[in-house]
C-alpha cells in the first residue's frame, strides 16, 4: 500500500506550551488510523495544522504527489471537532458552499444529493433550514455529509476529529460502515475519538498521544482496552468499577405533568431529590428538546410544573437559575460559552450575585479564588484561569462548562451530553462531581446519546420517542441492548442480555 | 503549565499591538514638536483641545455602552444633534428655567434611547437598521425644530453659557464631567456583574441568555443610558457654541465611533473599554490638531480618521488573521497540487 500522507517531526508551540513536540505519522492507502490522547494532547491541533488553520512551528507534512497516481490529487477532507459549519447558513448551503463556481448551482439535484447522504445515517431532516437550529446531532451528520462528498477520486486523505460524540448508536454504525467503504476503496482516514470501543472497533492502526508527543504506534491487533488507557494515561489505572448504588430518592424537586412543546407532545415527569434519571432516544424522539424546555429556554405549555414545591408556570433561564436550576447544554460552543471569554469569566457568569462587594462590584479576589478551585477540581488542563475560553482544547471546554454549572450547587440539574469529548481521567472526575451533586440533594437529569453513560449513571432510564415517553427502565430491565432496541420500538428477540 | 510570569505580563501589557495608541500619541507629539515647536508646544492649544474633545469623548462614551451588549448606534450622531437643538429651544421659544431645561433634555434623550432599545428588541429590528431610520427621523425633527437656523438664546438665558465655558483651574466644566461619566462607565462596565453580563450579551447572547442574563433589558438599559449620556453632550455642546446649532451634532457620530473601534484595540485585547476610548480619541485629536496647526487643509481631518481607523484595527487583528484565514480555508477543501503544504 502506498502512503498518502506523511507528517514528519512536525512541532507547535502556544505562548508558554509545546502543543505538538516533534510527531510523526503516516497513512497508508485503504489504513484507518485512530489517534488518541488525553485532553488537550494535541490531536485537535495536528488537524488544524493538517487543515491549514494553525501554521506549523517546525517539521513537514507530505501528501503523495500527484505523479504517484497519475493525474490523481490527494485531497484531504475534514470533519473538525467543532464542526466548521455556517450556522445562518442551511443545511443544504453548508454541503456545497465550497463546490462549484459561477455556474448557477442545480438546487434540486443538490437537494437530492443532499437527502440522500443524510438519509445513510436515518431519518433525512429538513435541509434547508439554518444549521443553527438543528440539533448537534443533526449539524455533525451535516459534516460528516459534506466531508463525504464530492470526491474527484477515491485516494484521498479524510480526518475525522471525534465524530462521534453527539451521535446515536445507529448513526455511528452507519459511519463506520461509510468510512470502511472509504478506505476499502483506497483512502487514508485518521480517526480520532476518546471512545476506545470505537477505536479498537474501527481502527487498524493507533497512535498515542501524551501533551503533545506520540508515545505509541501500534496495529490495533496488538492492543486492548486496558492497554490503551495504560498508554493515554501514562500508568494502568483503568476505569473506575461502578459502585453499587442504593440511592434512596428524597422528596420531588421537578414535577411536572402535560408537558408539551418544541419536540415534545406530552410528558410527565417527576425527579426526586439524590436520583439521576436519563433521558434515552434517537434524533427527533424530543430527547433534544426536554432539557431546554425544562429550563424554559424554549417556551412550552404543561398543565402543572413545580420546581422545589413550588409551582413555576411563567418559565425563563433567569428565573430558572434564580431557582436552583443548571442547564448544561451540548452545543458548548454556541449556547454554553462565551468564547471571548476567560475560563474564570465563564465559569461565574450565571451567578455574580454572591461575589458582590457591598459597593456593587465584583469581589476580584473571592472571583479568582473560586475560579482556581473550580479548575483544580475539574482537571481543566492547562489550569489556567485567565486564558480565553476558545483557547482551551475540546475536552476542557466541557470541563469549564462542567464547573460553571455545579458552581451554583443546583438542586436540579440539567445535562446534555455531559461528557462529550472528554478523556478517561475527566470523564471519571465528572461522573464523580454529577454523583457527588445527586448525593447533596440534587435532582438530575442526563440526557445522552450514549448508552454506557446512561447505565453508569442512572437509576432509571426514560426512552422517549416521538416526542412521547416510549418505556422506562429500571433495575433489571436497564441494560444496553434493551435500552438501544427501545429507542427504535423494536421488540426485544432476545430476553435482556 | 504554569500562569505567565509577571515579566511576560508586563511585555505582553506594554506590547505594541496592545497599547498602539499611546505609541503613536509619543510619535505624533515628537515629530509636531520638531515640525512646528513654536505652534505646537503653546498651553492654549493644549486646553482648547482638552475641551473641544471631552464632547467627542462624552458621545464616544454613549456609543460605548451600547456597543458592549451588541448595539450598534449610529444615530448618536442625532440624537445629540436633536438634543442640542432642543436646549435652544427650551430656552429661547418655551422660555424654561434652566433647572427644568437641563433635567428635561436628559430625559427626553433617555426616552429616545428607550425608543430606539424597544425597537431592537420588542420588534425584533437589526440595531443598525433600527439606529439608521432613527437618526433620519431624528433629522427630519430638528430641521422641523429648528426651521433649519440657528437658535438663539442669549437675550433669554444669558447664562446658560457659561456652564460649558467656565474654567476651573483653567479646566472647563466639560472635561469634569466627562471624567466622571467615564468613571462611572468605566466601574459599571468593568468591576460589577451588570458589566460582564453587559460584555457577555454583546459576545454571544444566546449563551448569555442561557447563563441568566437578561439581554434585552441589557441593551435597553445601555441604549438609555447612551441616551441620557447623548442628551448631556447636547446641553454642553449648545452652552458652548451659545446656539442651538442643526448641524453639529450629526458630525460628532464619525470620530465617535472611530474612537471605540480603536479603542477597542487598547489595553483589553480586543474589548471595547471606556479607557482605550477616551486614549484614541485625545490621539487622534493630537494628530488632527498637529495637522491643522501644520496648514494642511482640513479635509485631512477625515483623511486622518479614516486612516487611523483602518490602520489601528487592521493591526490588532493581524495576530489573529491567521485564523481567520483558516476558518475560510476550513470549510472549503483543501487541495494539494505539489507536495508539502
Ligand atoms: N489557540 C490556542 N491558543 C493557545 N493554546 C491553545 C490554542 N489552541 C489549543 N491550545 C492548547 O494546545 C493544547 C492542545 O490542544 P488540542 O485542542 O490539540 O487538544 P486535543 O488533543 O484535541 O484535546 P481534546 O480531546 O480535549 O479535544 C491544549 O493545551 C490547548 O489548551
Ligand atoms: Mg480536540
């Protein structure tokens, strides 16, 4: 097999931090390669240099030159981590933005086109409203879309940098089954996420990175889990094992009946103080929709809607906030961050109040302390409260995200994709902090698209589907492949696995 | 992985692109006082410019306000045009006092930014749109007001005048009350909660608005608040000229705006700040008096801001234009015909 790319001994440097230190790699022809690290290793800032975003401090990066295969140019596609689309522009602009020139675009075979690529990963959605209000799910099917068009020939370079971590099981399913035919017919993918299952499912290769320097090259042949986060981590500390938990839930701290509104037709819902119940169920079942209409971020009608006993009919953030409510959201880019922001100004925006001094200002002092803590408790690597919150890695954004909300000691808590993007090591931390919340009197409410998360956290699992609740699992019957089967309204063929 | 030291602290605070204003005010004073040391260098051209810029300071300040939670203005320019006109008339037609004159005016420049904050974020209408059919209307007004003339007050309030006029210490009355607007400002802005939901608004309202920030009563409060600022800069602006003049006050919305989008690029690394503000403007002021005082033609006082502007902004984001740059190249392929990149 021939190698597509080459990057040889490439370095990048921020103010004050090697971010890549010499690395090294290279893509075969037909080869997927994973690559992996903690957060903030350096993997999302290999692809921007890939990308031409970042300019590279030192080293080379080659692409097969064109004499290799005949008039053939290698290419290279990208799915970023945050995305990179257009979010006034639709859908279907986005797809052919940077296709075609003069020539007047033919809308309906684009639009066909378009269907046809969304409709691999199921249900096809309107494409031609704003990406910004479709849900993160959908905008990454939108990505991987445009990455997976319009290919001249099939010898290209494709980087796809953690597809997968607002996407459904299925949907991921599909993806791989894409990306196998890709390279089956000849291109070079570099993958890169922090789910190993994916990785050791997908990949044929692994390389490892640790603050910036390769630390492993592997065949996947030769790995295995443990050895994988032996080789992130740097020591064989593996997952925590999941306590046995015999919460007993407290008294109502959200109850509401009749809820209906954005994808949702009816609900009740009732969440106890100390429970985390998780909310199940594929694109456009309204598991999207719940938390912000819970939170009032988008109007909704129910026919009764307490929060901590008392009724809360007339329903906004502010007030939601005023309340005892935290919403983290899963678009943490648009909805759940001010990117001009630093760190320690993010993490204190939704509650000033406590650190006003009695001439109104803010108490710099108690600001900062609050802020180092907060990035001491939650890993934020590198801890450093005054840099921009942009100029933080995927995974640590999520982390700064995770801390401004548990700040406020919620006694609902809202999650959305809690952990998306987050390494080993802080996923651990948050599932610690979202316990810890549960344990002091919080009522939670995790919304995800991943099954293993559900299970890990909850008690008990809502599958909505079609804006209604489907099933509730509990105890014996909550288990993975049930609560995948349930999300689609398959029977169960098997009995619980 | 630790804090920058403090020295890195203080190269990066002392840096050229994060305080390029004040190099430039050090440029500008050396090569007029070698050029003209005689016209220059004179305590009078110092106080006058003191004095005529706090009023530009004081409208660069009500366009500021606003701007941090994400509205544009541009009919500041107007709305201390129509306040101006309003002072006269007051005084000279509808013969009030001045102790009801002067509160009046403020709070009808206050209700014209409650107007224009109702209009953005009631009726949903883009904050430039909005500002550019209110500072039309607000023309239309004052030449109604006014009958496109010169309004005199003098035989009415001979007084009135000398609230603008009159030193103390040798510093007239407006550049005090500038500083204390600006202090004002500056503490709300930059030292309570209201000013970082105010900053967080004008970055991403939406996720402000998740975070429990009220952003349409943000950018209302800020747009009266300009308001009430616009109208007290209408007051000093007729005191001074002793007339109520139409075609001022439109004039001031150039250097105005000019002077926050440079001063944004000062001290805060890209954050609109009262103090960058105030800094650019007295430096532009500086150049422009230079000039003048030098014999150029006074079209080269726009020529100046204009140039100043472009120049000013255009560098602070040469740092960053290497991202923006890539966020184009991100979204479309990226080809390689040769080898490397
Ligand atoms: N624009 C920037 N300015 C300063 N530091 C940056 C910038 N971009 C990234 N960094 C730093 O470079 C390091 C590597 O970041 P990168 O985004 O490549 O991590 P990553 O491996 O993709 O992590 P994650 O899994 O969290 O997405 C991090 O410490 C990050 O804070
Ligand atoms: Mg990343």
């Amino acid at each position: 097999m021939s190698t597509l790319l080459r990057i040889d001994s490439v370095v990048k440097t921020f103010p004050g931090l090697t971010a890549l230190d010499k690395v090294s790699l290279s893509v075969d022809s037909g080869e997927i390669l994973a690559v992996i690290g903690h957060n903030g290793s350096g993997k999302s800032t290999l692809v921007k240099i890939l990308a031409g975003v970042y300019l590279k401090d030192a080293g080379q990066v080659t692409l097969s030159s064109s004499a290799e295969h005949g008039e053939e140019v290698t290419e290279m596609h990208f799915i970023h981590q945050d995305l990179a689309l257009i979010p006034e522009l639709t859908a279907l602009e986005n797809l052919y933005l940077a296709k075609g020139t003069l020539a007047p675009n033919d809308v309906a075979a684009e639009r066909a086109r378009a269907r046809e690529l969304i409709g691999r990963f199921g249900n096809v959605f309107n494409v031609d409203i704003p990406v910004k209000r479709l849900s993160p799910g959908q905008r990454a099917i939108v990505a991987i879309a445009r990455a997976l068009d319009g290919w001249e020939h099939p010898r290209n370079v494709i980087v796809l940098d953690e597809p997968t971590e607002s996407l459904h099981k299925s949907e991921v399913d599909a993806l791989f089954q894409a990306v196998r035919q890709l390279a089956a017919d000849g291109a070079g993918v570099i993958f890169i996420s922090h789910r190993l299952d994916e990785v050791l499912e997908l990949a044929d290769r692994v390389a490892v990175l640790r603050d910036g320097v390769k630390v492993a090259d592997e065949p996947t042949a030769s790995l295995d889990h443990g050895r994988l986060v032996e080789l992130i981590t740097g020591s064989s500390e593996t997952e925590r094992a999941v306590a046995e938990r015999t919460v007993s839930a407290g008294a109502p701290m959200l109850a509401v009946t009749g809820l209906r509104g954005g994808g949702i037709e009816h609900l009740d819902l009732t969440l106890r103080a100390g429970e985390i119940v998780g909310i199940a169920g594929v694109l456009g079942s309204g598991r999207e929709a719940l938390p912000t209409l819970l939170f009032g971020a988008t109007p909704s009608l129910a026919d009764a809607f307490e929060l901590v006993g008392r009724p809360y009919d007339h329903r906004f953030p502010e007030e939601s906030i005023r309340r005892g409510m935290a919403y983290v959201p899963a678009d943490r880019v648009r909805l759940g961050s001010v990117r001009e922001f630093t760190a320690r100004e993010n993490m204190t925006l939704p509650e000033l109040r406590s650190l006003r001094t009695r001439t109104g200002s803010i108490n710099a002092a108690q600001e900062r302390e609050e802020a180092s803590r907060l990035i001491d408790e939650f890993q934020v690597r590198p801890p450093r409260r005054e840099q921009r919150f942009g100029a933080f890695s995927g995974g640590n954004q999520q982390k700064i995200m995770f801390a401004k909300w548990l700040r406020n000691k919620p006694s609902v808590l809202l999650l959305e994709e809690p952990t998306q993007g987050v390494d080993i090591g802080a996923k651990a931390a948050i599932y610690e902090a979202v316990e810890a919340a549960a344990a002091a009197g919080a009522a939670v409410l995790v919304c995800s698209s991943d099954a293993k998360e559900l299970l890990r956290l909850c008690q008990r699992v809502i599958v909505l589907r079609d804006g209604v609740q489907a099933e509730e699992l509990s105890g014996e019957s909550l288990t993975e492949h049930h609560l995948v089967l349930s999300g689609y309204g398959l029977k169960d063929m098997e009995g619980t696995a | 992985m630790t804090t920058p030291s403090t020295i890195g602290g203080l190269r990066q605070k002392l840096s050229f692109t994060n305080i390029s204003a004040i190099y430039i005010l050090i440029a500008v004073l050396v090569v007029f006082s070698l050029w003209i040391p005689n016209r220059f260098l004179q305590i009078g051209v110092w106080r006058s410019l003191l004095d005529a810029e706090s009023l530009t300071s004081l409208v660069a300040l009500s366009a500021l306000i606003p701007l941090v939670c994400g509205a544009l203005n541009l009919a500041i320019g107007t709305q201390v045009g129509f306040a101006a006109i309003l002072s006269a008339v007051f005084l000279a037609n509808a013969k009030l006092p001045i102790a009801i004159q002067f509160p009046l005016v403020i709070i009808i420049g206050a209700a014209i930014g409650l107007i224009i904050g109702l209009l953005i974020t009631r009726v949903r209408i883009d904050p430039i749109i909005a500002t550019l059919g209110m500072s039309s209307v607000l023309l239309a007004g004052m030449s109604w007001v006014s009958n496109s003339h010169q309004i005199l007050f003098a035989t009415d309030q001979p007084d009135f005048t000398k609230i603008a006029t009159t030193p103390i210490f040798g510093i007239t009355i407006p550049v005090f009350i500038l500083i204390a607007v600006a202090l004002v400002t500056w503490f709300v802005m930059e030292r309570t909660p209201v000013g970082r939901r105010m900053y967080a608004a004008g970055y991403n309202p939406e996720s402000a608005r998740l975070a429990g920030v009220n952003v349409a009563r943000l950018q209302i409060g800020s747009l009266v608040a300009g308001g009430a600022i616009a109208g007290l800069a209408g007051l000093l602006l007729t005191s001074r000229l002793n007339a109520g003049d139409p075609t001022v006050g439109p004039s001031f919305l150039l250097p105005a705006l000019t002077a926050v989008f440079l001063g944004s690029t000062q001290f805060k690394g890209g954050r609109f700040n009262v103090w960058g503000t105030i800094i650019s403007l007295y430096v532009l002021a500086v150049g422009i008096k230079g000039l003048q005082l030098a014999g150029m033609p006074s079209w080269v006082n726009d020529l100046f801001y204009g140039l100043a502007l472009l120049f000013a902004v255009g560098l602070s984001r040469w740092e960053r234009s290497g991202k923006r740059l890539g966020a184009v190249r991100r979204v479309t392929t990226f080809r390689s015909k040769s080898k490397g990149d």
